[in-house]
C-alpha cells in the first residue's frame, strides 16, 4: 500500500462569483486511485458561507480527478458540494448544468499577473509610457518583463500533466495580461477543466508572491478589461446549421441579453462599453468575423454553410463557467431544430 496525496477542490458560497477552496487528504492505496476508488469527505460550510455554524457540515463528492505534477503521488480531487442527504448544495453550479454529450466549449481565460497592488511591468505610479498594442502576443523584456512567461509557461506543464485540454497561450493587449483557452466536450468537462486551471494558477502564484487577478476591469482607463470568450457548437449546428437556424439562434439570444449578462461575470458594465472589443452591454449584435459583436461568426462559418462553432464574447474573466454552460445550453433549447 501506498499514502497518496488528494487535494480535494471545490467552490464555496462566495457571491456573485464563488471562490476555490482545498483540502488535502492522505490515503492509502494498493495502486494509483481512480475516481471510483475515491471517498465523500467533508468540511465546515459555515467557514466557506455555506452552512450555518450549528449545522455546518457539508460534503465532497468527488467528480473529476487530475494528477498534480507539484506533488509526489499527488492527484487533485474536484468536488461538488453535497448536503448530507445527498442533494446537491445550493451553490453547486456544476449540477444545475444540463447533461448533454454533444456540446462542446471552449473558453478563452483572460487575467491579469499582479504584483504589489498594480498589473506586471506597471510602474508604481501611472501607467507604462507605451500604451496598449505591442503587448498582444508580445516578446521581449521591454513588453512581458521578466517572469510573467515563467509563470505561464510553468502553469501550462502543470495543466497538461494534469490532463487539462489546453489549446494554447498568449499575452493579451494590455501589459501584464495573458490568456489560456481550454477546450472540452460535453456540459461539464470544459467547465472542470477551466475551475482547475484556475486552481493551478492561483497556487503556482504564491510560489512567486504574485496574484492571479481575474477582476474584469482592473485598470480603468484606455486599456482592455479581461474576457472569457465562450466558444461553443451543438451537434445540429456542427452537422446541419443553416443561415435559417443561425438567426433563429441568435434571435433567442437577443430576447435573453439580461438572462445571459446576469451569469456573465460582476461588474460586466465596465467592460462591455462598446469600446475595446466589446459590445455594449444592453444591446446584442452577431457578425462574421467581428470581435466588437456580442456574438462573432468564425470567419469561415458562413463559408461552411452557416455551420461550426459560435463565440459569445460577453462574458468575463471571473465569470463561473458552469453557469455559462448552463445559461447558453438554457437559450439553445428553445429553438427548434428542424
């Protein structure tokens, strides 16, 4: 028998958008642990906003498993949060997403590195004497400085080795932003991929006293807010599409701006001016190949006969993704298919 070292991960009742939270447990195996091999556990929900202290007890149920690289014998466990019948918690968002094999997702994180109270490579007082633009996908210590790549690169090993379906890395438009775009199919597996992504980096940046920040708009002013793109397909539209259902589609999504902006992330107004990439926040706008549209058509999507994937470019950078997957799976239901 071996010890191994599980980490369980969950997300506690912090509003608007919950916080991460982990634990660790030590438990004996004969040979590494799968997902079935793994117990309930539990911890005290009236320290995560989650309970009350004279029935504080709330349990993990373990839903995905991942090999952690930083530990030996180390895996991470996340975990929805039960109630002690079995129910699910109220603030567990994963549950409330719709089961559906042939979606598919991907989500473009966007964040800020931050260090002492202000982005990367900001000077104490002010603003970079070069403004926005050289950064995006930048090179060179004069744009990214001198440890934001290490970081990012590092957190990318860590995902990979872990199993996580990144697609690929960049430096953002302004200085000391970055994004990573993961990619999963199904309602959950994007979603859970993303929330431990995110883990990853937080942890990483204690080993280098920076913070993750994934406020949308850190900086006011002429720089960019941080988005999380949210790139999805169904089976019809992979298959059948169709300029028909294409507006029909995006009709839906028209008549629920408010829905979708209510799970698009706190503080969205900030970001989605109708400047820097956005749309306004209280109109809704589809074109090909335009990334100040609510929704943007990949530029062969017409092409291909009005058929592939859609990207919703509202949300944000801390939004919950469950909660989009949710929501948007929500709107796709109610347009027939023929």
């Amino acid at each position: 028998m071996s010890k191994y070292k599980l980490e369980y991960i969950w997300l506690d009742g912090k509003k608007p958008v919950p916080g991460l939270r982990g634990k660790g447990l030590i438990k004996s195996f004969e040979k590494p642990p799968t997902l079935a091999d793994l117990p309930l556990w539990g911890f005290d929900g009236s320290s995560t906003m989650q309970a009350e202290g004279n029935k504080s007890d709330c349990v993990l149920k373990p839903v995905a498993l991942y090999p952690d690289a930083a530990k030996k014998d180390g895996y991470l466990v996340l975990s929805e949060v039960m109630h002690p019948d079995g129910t699910a918690h109220s603030t567990n968002m994963r549950a409330t997403a719709e089961d559906d094999p042939d979606i598919w997702f991907g989500f473009e994180q966007e964040y800020f590195l931050y260090k002492d109270g202000r982005p990367l490579g900001f000077p104490k007082d002010g603003h970079p004497s070069t403004p926005q633009g050289p950064y995006y996908c930048g090179v060179g210590y004069k744009y990214m400085g001198s440890i934001a790549r290490t970081i990012v690169e590092e957190h990318l090993d860590l995902c990979l080795h872990a199993g996580i379906n990144h697609e690929g890395i960049n430096a953002e438009v302004a200085k000391g932003q970055w994004e990573f775009q993961i990619f999963g199919k199904g309602s959950h597996k994007a979603a859970d991929d993303l929330w431990m992504a995110r883990y990853l980096m937080a942890r990483l940046c204690e080993k280098y006293e920076v913070d993750f920040e994934l406020y949308c708009k850190p900086i006011k002013g002429d720089w960019n807010g941080s988005g999380m793109h949210s790139n999805f397909s169904t089976k019809h539209l992979r298959d059948v599409g169709g300029k028909e259902y294409l507006e029909a589609l995006m009709k839906a999504f028209e008549n629920n701006i408010a829905a979708h902006i209510e799970v698009y992330g706190p503080d969205n107004h900030l970001r989605l001016t109708g400047l820097h990439e956005t749309q306004a926040i209280d109109k809704f706008s589809y074109a090909l190949s335009d990334r100040g549209a609510s929704v943007r058509l990949p530029v062969n999507f017409i092409k291909n006969g009005y058929k592939g994937y859609l990207e919703d470019r509202r949300p944000n950078s801390e939004a919950d993704p469950y909660q989009i997957v949710s929501r948007i799976l929500k709107t796709i239901n109610t347009v027939p298919t023929k």
